[in-house]
C-alpha cells in the first residue's frame, strides 16, 4: 500500500511539474463570427514588445510601423491567373500564368518620425503555360532564345538591380520615391540593343513610364503596407475599401475587412467582396447580346505585431464571365472562368 501510495503522489507531483504555463489570445471565431478568448501554450507565443507597432488602447488596435534603422524588410508580390474558356460545344482551353516581383526594403536613417528607406529592386519573373508547353522569362536565369522574349527579358533585366529611395512616415504615409530616371535611362539603353527605329524605342519607354512611376508605387505600397484604419479597429470590427475597375469609374472593385485576431506577434485581417454579378444586354433586331461578369475574394492579410510590416497576404479571386448571344428561338454561350492567387511573402505562409 505504501508503494502504491508513493507511486500516486509522484505521478500527482509529474502531472503538476508537467502543466504547460498558457497564454491568452483574443480572436474572432470562424464558426460564430463571435469574438473569443482562448488559451494556448505560453511557448507558442511569439514575444510583442512593450510597445508594438499595431498596440492596443482601451480595446482599440491603431497600426504604425517600428523600423529598425540598418534592417531589411522584405516585399515580394506573387499572382497566379488559372483561366478557362468553354466554347458553344462545351470544349475547354486553360491557360496558367504567374509572375513574381521581388522587392526589399532597407532603413538607411531615422529621423524623427520619417524612415530614409532604400527599395532594392531585386528580381522579376513570368511564366506563362498553355497547351502543355510553359515560357518563362526570369532575371535570375539566362536571356531567352526566342526573339519575341527576348525584349521582356532585357527590359525586366534593366529594372531589376536597380535602387529607389523612398521616404515613409511611422505611420506608413509614403512621401517620396525618387530615382526613376536613372532607371528610364537603363531601360532604354537595354532597348535600344534590340529596336533600332526611335518611335518604337520611345513608345516602349513611355509605357513603361506609365506603369512604373512614383504614384502607381505610392498606390501599391499603400495598399500592401497599411490596411487598418487610421482611426483604429477592435477584434470583429469591419470597414470598407472601393477602388476603380475601370477608366471610366462605373465599376467597383470592393474589399470588406474584418480584424480577426492580435496575439502570438501576428495581427491577422480576413478579406471579403468583389464586384457584384452584372449583366449588359444589346439588342439588334431579333439578336440579343449579353454579357454577364462577377468578382468574388476572400482571402487574409498578415502583419507583424512589433514592426507594423506585412509578413503575408494570401487573397483568392474568382472571376466569372458569360458571354450569351440569342435570337430568341436558341442562344449560344462563351465562358470564361479565371481563377487567380494574389500573395505577398508567399513563403511566410
């Protein structure tokens, strides 16, 4: 019996010795959209700062950035497009395309509450596959051999190795990017190794300048780097982002956001929306024309508790498009489904 007993009290003390200390976090339930407290091991936990980055105030998490000065931080942007198109006979043609920018940013300097950044412009790959055969063109592997890929290749090569200094606030306004001529000016002695003819070289430089210039890199990085409200969110808390879909402003594009869960170093954000299913119809005489499309995302955002900085993005977009033209008595349709993986840190999944 008293073998026994002492058998009991060293399995109660091993039990006891045993107890993982825990930590709590709150987040928002996936099944009820309630928000919880849970209980998770304390080693699981990552450590947050006295004073993080995104903290929180009477229940209210604000988000700004705590660089550090000499420290380098990743951004690398990766999409993936899967597309099929059904015919009238109901035969299917996919395609795949992907492409990967890869970008980092360095602290050079701090002062005050402006952050001296360098953005490195480390590499830019594309891969397109289709009937079984796959193009890819890639900075980081040999110039490809075919002519029509050629000029891609030494255009992306040219932007690639290149540096932009870049001006952002703590609370992740950017202020300035500068240094594009420098990179105009490479781009164009890399084209001109390949076009002759002026106009053609001056057409390719403009257009580059039309999608690689200090707005379009305002608008991305601001649309990366701060997602919650200037004013604040608490968990379960939503607010609403609508960008333009088309030139003419007449189609939205609309990201609902929800702030699931801050704790174990992440704060977590879910996305939501799309654009509404809309349909268009034409009539020319007995013919009717319509044309049908529907956007639909969801998907969740990533960020550092300490540092603000985003560490993943992870949204899937599906957009749907009918084609149907009838003349009353019999109809045919063309559809076009394209399936597409928006990322950023792919790898920190």
């Amino acid at each position: 019996m008293k073998n026994i007993a002492a058998l009991a009290l060293i399995s109660s003390i091993a039990l006891v010795s045993c107890k993982k200390e825990t930590a709590k976090i709150t987040k928002v339930d996936p099944k009820t959209g309630k928000t919880i407290t849970v209980e998770v091991p304390a080693d699981s936990v990552a450590k947050v700062e006295a004073n993080p980055a995104i903290k929180d105030s009477a229940g209210i998490f604000t988000q700004t950035f705590k660089l550090e000065k000499g420290k380098t931080y990743p951004l690398t942007t990766y999409q993936r497009d899967t597309k099929t198109m059904t015919d009238p006979q109901g035969k299917t043609l996919n395609g795949t395309s992907e492409s990967t920018d890869e970008m980092t940013f360095t602290v050079n300097d701090i002062k005050g509450n402006l952050y001296d950044m360098t953005l490195n412009l480390i590499g830019k790959r594309n891969s397109q596959t289709a009937d079984g055969k796959t193009i890819i063109v890639d900075t980081k592997l040999p110039i490809p051999k075919e002519d029509d890929l050629k000029m891609i290749w030494n255009i992306n090569k040219a932007l690639t190795g290149n540096k932009l200094n870049m001006k952002m606030d703590t609370k992740g306004n950017v202020i300035s990017i500068t240094g594009f001529d420098a990179v105009y000016t490479k781009v164009s002695n890399a084209v001109s190794t390949i076009l002759k003819d002026k106009n053609q070289k001056e057409s390719v430089v403009a257009s580059l300048k039309e999608s690689f210039n200090e707005k379009v890199l305002k608008d991305q990085f601001t649309k990366n780097l701060t997602i919650i409200p200037k004013k604040g969110a608490k968990i379960g808390d939503k607010w609403t982002n609508s960008e333009n879909a088309d030139p003419n402003g007449k189609i939205k594009v609309t990201s609902n956001y929800t702030l699931t869960s801050v704790g174990n170093g992440i704060a977590e954000i879910s996305v939501t929306g799309g654009i509404p299913k809309k349909t268009e119809k034409q009539n020319q005489g007995p013919i009717t024309h319509s044309l049908s499309s529907e956007l639909v995302q969801n998907g969740t955002m990533k960020f550092d508790q300490n540092t603000g900085w985003i560490t993943n993005q992870n949204i899937n977009v599906v957009t749907t498009q009918i084609e149907t033209i009838s003349d009353g008595k019999q109809s045919q349709s063309m559809k076009s489904v394209s399936k597409s993986s928006v990322m950023v840190n792919p790898s920190a999944k």
